[in-house]
C-alpha cells in the first residue's frame, strides 16, 4: 500500500467515533469499571454510565493524556489546572464525572467489619492507581514491605494518605452523586434548594419548640421518646389546637422529604471529600486496621528520592484536602519516568499483541524486562514531547514498518527467535469478540 493511502486509512480510522469506543474499552478494563457492586445484591450503580460516555469522548477528542490523569485523580479539586479547594461547581462537568474513577470498584452494602471494609476500598483505589498509572504493585506492601521490589509499607500508607479524607462510597446520595449541567440548570438547583432548605429549617424550629413545650409540661425525660409520648398523651398535656399543629407540622414535613419537587438536573457519580482537613493516616501492621503503628503523612515513593510534597493549607470553606491534586500533578508530571512509558506500552500491547514490557501493569523487578528499553524510551518521549497527544502516537506507530511487517515466518528467523522477542515479523492474532 503507498505510504499516503495507508496515512490516510490510519487517519479515517482515528477520526471514526467507534475508535473511542474500542480504545475506551481497554481503558474501563484497566479502571475495573463495572455498572453494578458485585456481591450478592450487585446492585447497579448510579449515573456510572456517564464515565463510561466521558473516556469515550476522551479518546475520540484526543485530550491530552496528562490531563486525562489529572481529570479522574483529582477533577473536582481542579479547574483549568488550577487548585479550586473543591466542590461540584468547581470543575467543568467532565472533570468532575471523571472522578467517577472512585466509585468503579467493588462494593459490600452490609460489611461485618466496617473499618476493614473502609481499608479495602482505599486498597483497591491504591492498588489500581498503582499499577494502572505507575506500572508498580504497591498493593503488595501493605502488610508488610514489598517482598520483591523497594516498595516499603510506609510508602504504601504514605500514598494512602492522599485518599484518606474520600468518603466511603454508599452507592448513591450526596458524598456520591452531585448535580453536573448548564450554568441555568446549576442556578435553578441551587435556587431551588435553598428555598428546600429554609421552609425544612421552619418546620422542624417550629416542631422543635412545640415538643420542646410538651417536655417541660409533662416532666419527660431525656431518653423517654418524644414523639412516641405526644401521640399517646399529646392533646391532654398540649390541648387539642397545640396537637392537631404539631401533626399537621410534621406531617408536612414528612411529605416535602417524600415529594418535593427539584428542577431536573443531570447528576453524576462522583468522588467527595470530609471537608478540608483529612484524617491522620497510621501505618497498619500486618495490614490490620484495628492495629495502629507509625504516622505517615503523603509523599511519594521513597524510591524515587524526592522532597517531601509542601500539603496545601485550604481554606475553612474547602470541600477537599487539595492532596489529590499533588498526587495528580506528581504522576502526570512530564518527568516522571513511569508514567508514560507505562501507557506508550499499553498501546503497544493492543497493537501488536503484546507489549515491549509484556508485564503492562507490573514495570518492577518481578515483572517482565522490556525486550526494548531503548524504543520504549524514545516512544514515551515522543508521547509527552508531542503534548501526550494519544492519536498521534497511533499515527506514529502504525506509520512504522515495524507495524506493517508480514506474519509470515521463515525457519531461521523462527530458529533463532522464536517467540518473535526481537519484532522480525507480525504476530498472528485472534479476531476480539467485539
């Protein structure tokens, strides 16, 4: 085929909405996105379809990878790349869907242990982010250091740290789901909601001060149920008018909880944060989180020998720590030796079968070495070199003549270099199901 009318195939086909599909596809795969919790209710998870939609656009808008990472780690602390210190309206509707990235794991509705419970959340947010964006298994240092690579447990409860203040996914309500939409959608919610919020305010002041009466004049005590007490005994103690207002007040309240009507508004599956100040983090030893050892505080792998990271000091009226955003900014840093090397060779992998590292999510000592370090070098400093555009590194590797080798095999070449390590030709490959 002529170099120009093969470019040109490549183009059609980068430019086709069905490549952000199937390229999306191996993404959600990394993320362990699923639409349900598993467990023996898996019950379906709300609004998740939206991050699915969101990696999609992605890909087939070519955004920036680095800013693909910052969007799912921290995109409700962050706008435009700036700190925001947090909040729904902070970030453009898509930063804030992509840290739906959170809330794709696996989740137990009824735990017996729900500290454990707690800890195995934010294992599965390490270990994911770990190995998905860094290539590294921290997950296996958190009983104990890394038997393998030098990965000590305190860095496990260091990077820990970073999440710590993210509310425990509960599969819907306000620490999972915030509205997203137009600046009039926004205003007509946020209008709608205060006025919730007030007419809620008085009738539960003026409930409050009628029971309040009743105490004093029948002599109930603290523990003793109020309500249980004013329905028996409430009209002889309050008189007949002073009763039928406390029913008919709370049934008024009871029905604005049932049926009050809100503007529509498109709501997303999101991550939230305690306010501004996270919790201490503790290393757990043997893993065991009723089992408290060190202070740490968020940093990076030791490994790496960078300072400390300065934690940002966020104002009283925070959502977020800010933390995330350090993180973020670590892992989609331009220097950072891992990161795009990690997602050059995934690319490379669905290319051509396998990757140059044929360990994708394991670049440590006990994953595979790569059969070229050097080509894997260079791709990851073309990808960040060329804004970490991802079409154009399709481009350039389908481009390649490496990619348009032959299948076919000739007996010395398969003498000498069986498993095709050295790329002398195309590997056959099974058709996906897809």
């Amino acid at each position: 085929v002529p170099p120009q009318v093969w470019r040109k195939h490549v183009d059609r086909l980068l430019e086709s909405p069905r490549y952000g599909e199937k390229w999306g596809r191996h993404w959600l795969d990394l993320v362990r996105y699923a639409e349900t919790n598993s467990y023996e209710r898996d019950n379906p998870k709300p609004h998740v379809w939206r991050y699915r939609d969101y990696v999609i656009r992605a890909f087939n808008q070519d955004k920036p990878f680095d800013q693909f990472v910052k969007e799912q780690l921290a995109g409700d602390e962050m706008a435009n790349g700036k700190p925001t210190g947090g909040g729904p309206w902070a970030s453009n509707p898509d930063a804030l869907i992509a840290t739906g990235y959170y809330r794709l794991g696996i989740w137990d509705d009824e735990p017996s242990d729900p500290v454990q419970s707690r800890y195995d959340g934010l294992d599965d947010i390490v270990a994911t982010t770990g190995q998905v964006f860094l290539g590294l298994t921290f997950d296996c240092a958190r009983c104990h250091d890394h038997k393998i690579d030098p990965i000590l447990q305190k860095d496990y409860y260091r990077l820990l740290s970073f999440f710590h203040n993210i509310n425990h996914y509960r599969n819907g309500g306000p620490t999972d789901e915030q509205p997203i939409g137009t600046a009039d959608q926004r205003a007509a919610f946020t209008k709608a909601a205060q006025a919730v919020q007030e007419r809620r305010g008085k009738l539960q002041s003026q409930i409050a001060a009628i029971e309040n009466e009743f105490r004093l004049l029948s002599k109930a005590g603290p523990s003793q149920d109020i309500i249980k007490l004013i329905r028996s005994d409430g009209a002889r103690v309050l008189g007949q008018m002073k009763y039928a207002e406390w029913e008919t007040l709370t049934f008024e309240l009871n029905e604005s909880r049932k049926a009050e009507k809100m503007p529509k508004i498109d709501m997303a599956l999101c991550v939230t944060e305690s306010g501004p100040r996270a919790p201490e983090t503790f290393v757990m030893l043997r893993g065991n989180p009723h089992v408290k050892g060190d202070k740490v505080e968020p940093a990076f792998p030791t490994i790496f020998n960078l300072p400390e990271p300065k934690l940002p000091e966020p104002a009283p009226s925070a959502k977020t720590s800010g933390r995330r955003s350090l993180l973020a900014d670590w892992i989609a840093a331009p220097d950072n030796a891992l990161t795009a090397r990690v997602f050059v060779n995934r690319l490379w992998q669905h290319h051509f079968g396998r990757g140059i590292v044929r360990s994708p999510n394991d670049f440590g000592t006990q994953g595979i070495r790569p059969t070229h370090p050097e080509l894997l070098d260079w791709l990851a400093s073309e990808f960040v070199d060329k804004g970490w555009r991802m079409k154009a590194l399709h481009r350039l590797i389908l481009t390649s003549n490496t990619y348009q080798m032959s299948s076919h095999g000739n007996p010395a070449a398969l003498k000498v270099d069986p498993t095709n390590d050295l790329f002398w030709r195309f590997d056959m490959r099974r058709l996906t199901g897809e």
